[in-house]
C-alpha cells in the first residue's frame, strides 16, 4: 500500500521493509520529530471550565479538592 509521506508529501510504500514508515526516509522522520520537540504540533486539551463543574448536578469540582493518598489516615 502507498501513502504520502506526512513531511514530503512524496508517495512510499507502507510495508516492513519501509523502516521510517509511514515517512519516506530518515530525514523527514526527524523533520516530524523536530516539529514536535519544538511544540509546532500539539494534541488539543478540552479543559472543562471549572465553574460548570460546580454546577454540574452540586457536584464538587475535583479541581478544588486537596490530593488525598491512600497512606493519609
């Protein structure tokens, strides 16, 4: 199967013998890396508003509670 590679864009076979699937060389793999390592790429975090989870059916926000441990009496 042939997919894009996702920094050059050229078309690479998707298979075992690929060993920088699904990028086409080293290069572009470390390109990808680099982006990431730069923060350039990031994974969107849905932080709920803090106020909704007051209100949400009385419930407490867990946000306000302290960090209890299972060794605390």
């Amino acid at each position: 199967m042939k997919v894009k590679c996702p920094t050059c864009k050229k078309r690479v076979e998707y298979s075992s013998s690929n060993p920088h699937r699904p990028f086409c060389c080293e290069r572009c793999r470390m390109i990808d890396l680099g982006e990431w390592a730069d923060e350039s790429y990031s994974i969107p975090l849905n932080v709920p508003n803090e106020h909704k989870l007051d209100d949400a059916d009385g419930l407490e926000s867990p946000l306000n509670r302290p960090f209890k441990t299972d060794y605390e009496n």
